[in-house]
C-alpha cells in the first residue's frame, strides 16, 4: 500500500531542501508530523525515509539528514522498549559505522546502502540514542545544531554505542534466514552523477531541489520503497524413492507393469453421472423454494417408489424440512414414510415440532399418524407446542384461524384413535374453555366432555369414541 498525497506533501514540506535548516525546530517538527501522520502510517513512511537516505540526490543535505534521522527516533520514542528494538535500528548502525575515509569506496560497490554521513550527523544521531541533552536539540533548528558545540562527541562513546548496538541488533536477527537478509532495493544511487557537475548543468541548486521533489513523490505514489529484488532459491529435485519389498506400491490398470491387472477389480459406477439422482435432486432444491407443479410432484413420488433408497441421496436434511414442509407438505409426507427406518428420524420429528404451526405442518402430522405410528412424546409435544401457538397469538384475526385449525386437527386424532384423550385431558379442556367463543373449539369441548360422561358409565375408550363416531 502507498502513502497517500497527503503524507508525501508533509514530508516533502519538512524535508525542503531550501527552508528546512532555518524554518522549524525540532519540536515543532515533531508536532507537525505528529498531528498529520498516523501511527499505522509510521513504519510505511519510515521505509520511504530509508528510500531518501539511500540516495543522495533525494536528501543531498546535512539538515534534511538530521530531520530524517530525528523522526525514526520520534516515531517510536513512546513505546518503553530499548533502542535496538526500533524496526529502524540497522540503520542507525550504518550510519554510526559509516566514516570519510571508506565512504567513497563502500558507496561504489554497495550502491544500496546508507549514503555516506558527515561527523556531526553521526554525533547528532549518537546524542538521539543516548537521549543527552534531549531538550537542547528540540529548541533548536537544524542549521543552529550544526553549528553549535553539542556535535562534539566522543569518539570512544560513539564506538561504544556503535558496539553495543551492533551486538544487538545481531542477537535479534540471527535467527533470520540469510535469504530474508539479501535484497536490494528496486531504486539505487549512481555513485558517480555529482563528478561531473551536472547541478551547475540543469540549473543549480534550485532547479535540483524542484526535480528531486517530483521524483520523490512518483517515488513514493508507485510505493517504490517495499519493491525489492530478491535472490531466486534454487534446489535441486530430490532423486525419486525406490519401493522396498515391504512397502505398499501403487498399483496401475495398465498392460506394461509388472502386476497381474486380472486380480484387479474396479467399480464401474465410479465417476460415472447418475442422470437420475440429480434430476431427483434438482428437484428437490425447486420444492424447498416453492410448491411444485402436479407433474413435477408425481414424478419426485414415482422415483421416491421405484427406489426407496434415493431419499439417502437427495439431499434431504432435518433442516431444510420445514422449507419443504410449508411449500410441498405431500411430498414431505412420502420423504418422511420413505425415512421410517433412517436413525434420523428422530431429528426429523423433532424439526417438525420446532417449526412454526401452520395448516400444512398439522396435515403433514396428522396423515403421518393415521400411515405410521408415531411416538407417543412427539405426539404430546406437537399439540401442546399449537396450544401454545394459539395462546401467544396477538391478532384476533389469526388467532381464531389457528384456533380453528388446532381444534380440528385434535378432534381428527381422536376419532383415528391415534391419542388417548386421557393422556391430553386437561390441557385440552383448557383450550376449550379458553376459546369456547369459537365454534370449532365449542365442538371439541363436546366430544371430549360426552368422552368423559361415557367413560364415567362403562370406562370404555373404544366403546366411546365409536358411539361417537356413529
């Protein structure tokens, strides 16, 4: 990711090559870039300031040098850790081991690495380290640093920090792979393009200054400071393993191995398209969306007939039940005969209870019923999860309708003698009375309580509900 115009604009303000000694201190630098950077933003913008520092003509003065090396200190002075663990440190080292003397030959051979750095530089980043005389450097300017006394360092301090960190810094890295170590950067320095007096050439110091602002932001727009060329790591292939007489081998239907393909023995329905499951299944998928038309309806069913064992393998699920349920409930009806004997079943039961109560939902319940027979708790719960239903209804206009429904669906149960009334005696008469208002309702009551008279006189349920019935 790019830094965005907005951060490039600061840091070119910061870093101009003609106000940048005399304009700001380094406190107010340090608001500046504290108020416009974000902190997710430093170690992007960090890389870009390495990108300047490895190139002379981008950051060619002293001031602009000390401003960079300033704010690598500055961006992660808050966070309590030792200066070896700032992602910036090996820089701090290149410039510390740096000197005049073998600038100019390490600079021709190593055109990546940090351009050569002047004694005050060094002293000026050796003082950033050690945190001396912290509040003199923030109230000054660059140019005022460079020319006071407090760049007259130690040369044995500056060795032994050089050293210290030096050792650091190997303790952290050593366990990188020497790979991740060995890149180069995709824009290097010409060693050689100041020789030749080419500022003098293109128009002085000024007209640099302008060129190097404009290469800096297609620079840093193109995010040419994370582009880096790596060494290609080769292997050689590795020679192939020789099967030893104990081990398993793979065998091939092929005429030219040495195996016997006679004693081989392939399934021929392997990868092969069962044409007819999948149209099962496409529709299927149609029938959890919406209801299907009578043909569509009679085909599933007749395939459902022709093989029994198709309703493994039509996707069918307890979760997608009651989409089925309430679009198609007669082909739930035969999927659920056709899963009698699945261990699921029980799941499937358990999703009908748990659904939302509706016409289709009890029609389903109550032709299951009267084709198999159901579990006795599931009974139980289905009729007293509608009761429920019924009750926590709000509108009056649904609640009647359900009422309607549950009323007859209880009184089409008990004339199948699919449930003893005994075993739902209370809570039903409850219902009944609850809604007694309703006809339907009204009707049940009745034939539960004329239930209960003749149970009383000869406690006889058969008997009952078949003088009922006539």
């Amino acid at each position: 990711m790019s830094l965005s115009s907005k951060d490039i604009n600061l840091i070119l303000n910061l870093l101009n090559e003609e106000t940048c000694g005399s304009s700001l201190t380094f406190e107010q630098i340090s608001i500046k870039f504290q108020h416009g950077i974000l902190k997710s933003d430093y170690l992007r913008l960090g890389n870009a300031l390495v990108l300047l520092l490895q190139n002379r003509d981008l950051a060619p003065t002293s001031q602009q040098r000390l401003i960079i090396f300033y704010l690598f200190i500055e961006m992660y002075k808050n966070e309590q850790q030792s200066i070896y663990m700032n992602p910036f440190a090996p820089v701090f080292l290149s410039v510390l081991q740096s000197n005049e003397e073998n600038s100019t030959a390490t600079q021709k051979y190593f055109h990546w690495v940090i351009s050569p750095v002047t004694k005050h530089e060094r002293s000026f980043l050796s003082l950033l380290i050690n945190n001396t005389n912290n509040r003199d450097l923030l109230n000054k300017t660059p140019n005022e640093i460079l020319q006071s006394d407090l760049l007259s360092n130690d040369d044995s301090k500056q060795k032994g920090l050089q050293q210290q960190l030096k050792e650091n810094i190997y303790e952290r890295t050593k366990d990188f792979s020497t790979l991740v170590q060995c890149h180069l950067p995709a824009v290097i320095d010409d060693p050689e393009i100041n020789n030749y007096g080419f500022d003098t050439l293109i128009g002085g110091s000024r007209n640099r200054s302008t060129n190097s602002q404009q290469t800096i932001e297609q620079l840093l727009l193109n995010n040419v400071m994370e582009q880096t060329i790596h060494p290609e790591y080769l292997r050689l292939v590795p020679p192939l393993h020789e099967c030893t007489v104990d081990e398993l081998i793979w065998l091939s239907p092929i005429v030219n191995i040495d195996h016997d393909t006679s004693l081989l023995a392939w399934d021929s329905s392997m990868r092969v398209s069962h044409s007819t499951n999948f149209a099962v299944r496409q529709l299927m998928d149609k029938a959890y969306q919406s209801a299907i038309n009578l043909q569509e309806q009679q085909k599933l069913v007749d395939e459902l007939n022709n093989d029994p064992d198709l309703i493994y393998h039509i996707g069918l699920t307890p979760s997608k039940l009651p989409l089925l349920v309430e679009n198609n409930p007669l082909i739930s009806i035969n999927c659920l005969l056709k899963l009698i004997s699945s261990n699921q079943m029980t799941e499937y039961l358990e999703a009908l209870v748990n659904m939302h109560m509706s016409l289709h939902s009890m029609e389903v319940v109550n032709r299951l019923s009267t084709s198999i027979l159901l579990p006795k708790e599931f009974l139980y719960l289905y009729i007293s999860t509608c009761i429920q239903t019924c009750e926590a209804t709000t509108d009056k206009y649904l609640q009647n309708r359900f009422v309607r429904l549950v009323s007859v669906f209880i009184q089409s149960l008990i004339r199948n003698k699919v449930i003893d009334i005994k075993d739902h005696f209370v809570e039903v008469q409850g219902f009944c009375i609850t809604f007694r208002n309703i006809k339907e309702a009204g009707a049940l009551f009745q034939l539960i309580r004329t239930f209960d008279l003749r149970t009383d006189d000869n406690n006889d349920i058969t008997t009952t509900l078949g003088v009922n019935e006539e």
